[in-house]
C-alpha cells in the first residue's frame, strides 16, 4: 500500500540533543508541516555507540518543545533484515564486491591523481578468487561494498541548488555484519515514504551517494534541503564542553525562544513558527551560539 509523503528527523542516540539538533529538527518539523507531509521520527542505533535511555531522552526533548509526529518512532535495530536483504539483492545483481581494508590500509593506499581525499582506492574491488580466499584465511571479516560505475551523482537542495558530489564504492555492510548508514538511511526512507529530507549541511557530501544508491534500487530521490548547523562562540561544532547546550539544561521554553531568535521568527512555538515559515528566508550561515549568554 502506498503511503503519503513524509519528512522526519532522524537522530542517533549517542548523547543527548543539544540545541543545534533541535534547531534541525524543528526546521524538519516545518518543512514537513509546511508542504502538508507527515512527520516522522527514527532512531538510528544501529552504532554500537548508542543507548536505549538517550533515545528516550532524546524523544522526551523533542515532545517538549512541542515537535509531534504521525507515528511510533521506528527503531533501526527492528530492522537489520530489511537492509541485509538489500545487500543481497545488490550481490545477486553483481553491484557488490568484499573489502578486507582496514581505514588505515585506504588512508595508505595509492590513489590516481586527483582522486578526492578519503574517496576508497579500489584496492579489492577486483581481486581474484583466490586471494579473496587468502584473505578469509587470514582471519579479517570482509566489509561489503558497493560496486559503483560512477565517480559522482548530481542532487538538487531547496538551500544550497544543484550539488555535485562524490560517489565511491562506499561500504553498505561493515565487517561485522553491521548495515552501513548510508545503506540503512536510504533503505528506511524509502520503506517509510520519506520523499523529503531535511538535516544539517554537514551531511551534504553524503547525499550524492544516498540519492545514487536510491536510483539503483527503483527509489526516487527525495527532496534535499541541508540547513545550516550552530557552532559555538569558536566557530566550531556545538559540543557539550561549551557549557549548557541541551534541552534539560536550557529549558525547552527557553531553547525555543533562542531557536525562533535565530531563525528571525517573532513566534516561539512550533505552530506560531509554521505560520511565520518561508524556506526562501532561512538562514544561510551557521547560527553561533554563545552558552554562556544564552542568546
């Protein structure tokens, strides 16, 4: 059965948000809000570096400032079948190859000139039966790779326009059997009717993959729209050692109040928010922000 439209928010729950999450969230609320989807929250856990209790704390925060969503959140730990399904379909299609690397053995490899830094060199994208045998016998679980036939994928963001990026044979299964995120973010959306995705323009280089590995697979590519993060007074990624920078520790009513400032909305409630919404009038640069004097 087909579903209606969607966007969502999609956090990982390795800490708790800090206020340039919600910021994203909220802006992902609006969208979604805006162009009559419905709004969806995932929580991507696949990361052994994640816990149960921060994903309920994360959902508590997004309640509290007033962000709703049109069903449970989903889990992705529910669904490891779904993706490894997807890998073996890719296998049986020859799209896939299996990678002994190590991260230390592609930063070392030799590259072609003018490869992008940390582009995979292909260094098992062909080997022989038997060496990918002599490597099994070595003891290295193999990661699993898409096979790509090209270098780069052209998207199209609401915020930044056409974007060109690269596209390598980039890991949908690590070594530990683990589905890849940009194997499962593509796998969830589709499955959920997310047609529109809105997050932070540091995932924006991950996109050409995305909407490639989305085309393999029959799925339209969704529409993009990378919005920019908040960083601190030095100019860098909001962090906690920046002092109060969560929901619990600003008060939501407050984080709202500063989200609406920095967004230039006189409304400081989600739906005082949405009638203010014009996409075109965001904010192009990062909002800076300063803990200490909660502007």
């Amino acid at each position: 059965m087909s579903q209606s439209p969607a966007g969502r928010f999609a956090p990982s729950p390795s800490a708790d948000l800090h206020i340039g999450n919600v910021r994203t969230a909220v802006l992902a609320w609006l969208f979604a809000r805006s162009t009559g989807r419905r709004f969806l929250v995932r929580v991507e856990d696949l990361d052994d570096r994640t816990f149960a209790d921060v994903a309920q704390r994360q959902l508590a925060d997004l309640a509290a400032v007033g962000l709703t969503w049109d069903e449970p959140p989903q889990y992705q730990t529910a669904h490891e079948a779904r993706y490894l399904a997807v890998v073996d379909d890719l296998t049986e299609r020859g799209l896939t190859f299996e990678c002994f690397c190590s991260r230390k053995d592609i930063l070392q490899a030799p590259r072609a000139p003018h490869a992008p830094e940390g582009a995979y060199p292909g260094t098992c994208r062909d080997l022989s039966d038997d060496e990918r045998a002599r490597r099994r016998s070595e003891g290295r679980p193999p990661a699993i790779r898409l096979r790509s036939d090209t270098t780069e994928y052209t998207v199209t963001d609401l915020l930044h326009g056409t974007y060109t990026g690269v596209v390598d044979d980039f890991v949908l299964r690590r070594g530990d059997n683990v589905p890849a995120y940009n194997l499962a973010v593509v796998v969830d959306d589709a499955a959920q009717g997310v047609d529109q995705v809105v997050r932070g323009d540091d995932l924006l280089s991950s996109s050409p993959r995305q909407a490639y590995l989305a085309a393999l697979l029959g799925y339209s590519q969704p529409v993009y729209a990378h919005v920019p993060l908040v960083l601190n007074a030095d100019g860098k990624r909001l962090a906690k050692r920046d002092g109060a920078v969560t929901v619990s520790e600003i008060g939501a009513e407050s984080a709202m109040a500063q989200i609406a400032a920095s967004l230039g909305y006189r409304a400081t409630t989600v739906d005082g928010m949405l009638a203010e919404f014009d996409p075109a009038r965001l904010p192009r640069e990062p909002w800076i922000f300063h803990a200490s004097r909660r502007e």
